[in-house]
C-alpha cells in the first residue's frame, strides 16, 4: 500500500517569499512605489522651486508682487537660465511693461537672492493666466509635473501672501471641471485658503512633491459692516473655491511658444528629488 507524504515545512515557508519576488518582478525595479516620502523628504522638494516675483518702479519702489515655480532650467552653475511660471495677470495690465521685474530664490532660507528677469511670453484671457519668466540663478530647482488631478487629492500650497514671507498650507483638489465645459472659470480648484499675492504660488501634490498647477485667484464673500459710523466691508476669500491652473494648461501654452521641452517631466532629475531608498 502506497503512502502520500505530507508537504514538508520549508515548502510553506518559502511559498511567501516566491511570491514577493514574483510581484518585484511583474513591477520591474518598482521598489520605490512600496514607499512614500516623509513629509519632511517632500518638502525639501517642494521648498526651493518655489519663488517671489516682484515688480518695481525705476527708483527701486515696490508696485507689485506675487508668486512662481521654476519649472526648468538650462546650463550650470552662475549661468543657469531659469524659467519660472507665474500668473499672467501679474505681468499684464497698465504700465506693467516699464516695471523691473525680478525673482527671488531661496526665500524658504529667509531673505533669499534677488535677481532680474525678463518676460518670456505671457497670456491673460479669460480661459488662460500664465506667464513664463526668465532669470539667471544657481539656486534654480524646478518642479516635476504630476499626472491628472484626483478628487479629494491631499496638496501642499506654496505662496507668498501680501508680499511678505513663505506661506504654506494644506488641502484637497475641491472640483475638477469636465472636460469640453467652456463655461467652468477655471478646470481645477482647491480647498486651501490663499490671499493676495499668492497668484502663481504652487499647488504640489502631497505624497509625490509634484506640481499640479499654480493659483490663478480665488472668489471671496464680501462681509458688510453697518453700525452708527459709516459702513465698512472687507471681502474674505472663500474655502474650496481657489482657482488652479492645472499642468496641462502650462504645458500646452510652453508648447505654443516653443519651450515644450522645459516641462515635460522628461528632464534630468535634481538631488532634492524624493526617492526610495535602494530604489532604480
């Protein structure tokens, strides 16, 4: 009479470990999608593309601020030319062609490196408010671009509020607008609150550090005051109703202008970028 043997122990034991290697295989060198950045690795990615653009009158007096991303770069060292994406409303209107304008690096550090640059091309139409900027800087860290925008998607909001410091907040993407609707303002919004001067400042993918647009404006409630004096109101900015424009648009406007190639997420990495450990 024939007996069937039991399988032996180190059969079971070594079923786990074929499978993990299986799955690293059907992922190629994937180890890195098994771990995410801390938010400490992915703001130190975040932090340095973010920058302050300024314009200012011949004598040096402030007329006007907002913020930027770099988003590329060419050359080294000293003659880095750095591009820079902002709003357009910022370079736009009356007067604005005899201002200086200058970009500020570095401000997450404190007072950062202020040098000038120079307009590229811009736009300000209703269905688009970029503008693209040019300067010279060694501190130049550009942004990666994120894929298409998530409902609900956890984002770090970069900008610089008033003219002032750094500022950075939380929030979700809050609408994303259906493509072919030509009468939605803007095709993606954000829940984070922002104020003036924060137009062009990032709007960064939390898990990954990757761009998913820069602010275009926000709506606001206007509060009335009414007492035995005269009236007063302030107009307060809105929560969830921050208008973002997305990657795709920034990327289809550098197309239009010949500068494709800045954006594309096919450049060479930089050393800030978070990766996983061991990862390749």
């Amino acid at each position: 009479m024939s007996t069937r043997s039991a399988p032996t122990p180190r059969s079971c034991r070594a079923r786990p470990a074929l499978l993990l290697l299986a799955a690293l295989a059907l992922g190629g060198c994937s180890f890195g999608r098994l771990w995410e950045p801390s938010r400490e690795q992915v703001l130190e990615r975040i932090l340095p593309s973010a920058v302050q653009v300024v314009l200012e009158q011949q004598e040096g007096r402030r007329v006007r601020s907002s913020s930027g991303i770099a988003i590329g770069a060419r050359g080294g060292g000293h003659e880095t030319e750095c591009f820079v994406v902002t709003a357009g409303h910022t370079v736009s209107g009356p007067g604005a062609a005899t201002k200086a304008i200058y970009v500020v690096f570095d401000r997450h550090r404190g007072g950062g490196t202020k040098v000038p640059a120079t307009v590229v091309a811009h736009r300000d139409v209703p269905n688009l408010d970029v503008a693209i900027l040019r300067a010279r800087s060694e501190r130049c860290a550009p942004a990666r671009p994120a894929a298409a925008p998530v409902l609900g998607e956890p984002v770090w909001v970069v900008a610089f509020p008033w003219g002032r410091h750094m500022t950075l907040g939380t929030g979700i993407v809050s609408q994303i607008a259906i493509d072919g609707d030509k009468d939605a303002p803007s095709r993606l919004m954000v829940d984070a609150l922002v104020g003036y001067g924060s137009s062009g400042g990032g709007v960064f993918e939390a898990r990954t550090a990757r761009l998913l647009g820069v602010i275009e404006g926000y709506n606001t409630a206007r509060v009335t005051a009414q007492g035995s004096g005269a009236s007063w109101y302030i107009d307060v900015p809105m929560p969830g109703q921050t208008f973002v424009t997305p990657v795709s648009d920034i990327q289809r406007f550098l197309a239009e202008i010949g500068h494709a190639e800045l954006f594309s997420g096919d450049g060479p990495r930089v050393e800030t970028e978070p990766d996983a450990p061991g990862a390749g």
